[in-house]
C-alpha cells in the first residue's frame, strides 16, 4: 500500500496541480497512467525480489483479492467515465482505498 504512494508521490502531486486547474483529462491520463505503470512494473518485480531473497511469492489472486480488483475497476471505471469529478467520488475512491488495504491487512494468510 505505500509503495505506490510513496513510488509516485511526484505524479500523484502532478495529478492533484492540474485536477485544481480544471484540466480533468490530463489529471485522470496521469492517475491513471501511474496505477498502470504500478501494475505493470512494480507488482512483478517484488514477485521476483521475492523469489529472489526465498520469499514464497507469485500472482496467483484467490477468490476475495479477485473480487476486491473487479470492485475497484468497477469503481473506478464509473467515476472516470463521465470526465468530470466532484468530492463524493473523491471520497468513494479513498473509501475504496481504505477497504482495500483493511482486508488485506486483516485477511488470513491462507485465504
């Protein structure tokens, strides 16, 4: 969860500048474009790091991180689709966030 945060600080401050300048477009280009680059990159790399140091790690998703990804595209999807924003979908997106990360860090290792 932080390593995102943390990784794209910069863009995410970029993202935020031009959102509060009216120019949604080139902020959602850029929000999105980091979660891509997050996912593209990082996620396979710690996999590998992991490996590398004897840590079990790999990409296979259970049944509830399977769902939790489809929750937030849908999420997602539905507040970027129109272009435009407002703080109640600023606000579902943290919530979604927080979601995400209270499952994960409550989630059993088995599941």
């Amino acid at each position: 969860i932080l390593l995102p945060i943390v990784g794209n600080a910069a863009e995410h401050l970029t993202a935020v500048d031009v959102a509060m300048k009216n120019k949604m477009d080139l902020s959602l280009g850029v929000a999105l474009g980091s979660s891509s680059q997050i996912a593209l990159l990082v996620v396979p790399f710690t996999v590998c790091a992991g490996w590398a140091i004897n840590v079990p790690m790999d990409l296979n998703f259970h049944p509830l991180g399977t769902g939790i990804l489809l929750v937030t595209v849908l999420i997602v999807g539905s507040v970027t689709s129109d272009g435009e924003s407002n703080w109640l979908e600023g606000a579902m997106l943290i919530a979604a966030y927080i979601m995400v990360g209270l499952t994960y860090w409550t989630m059993p290792d088995t599941v």
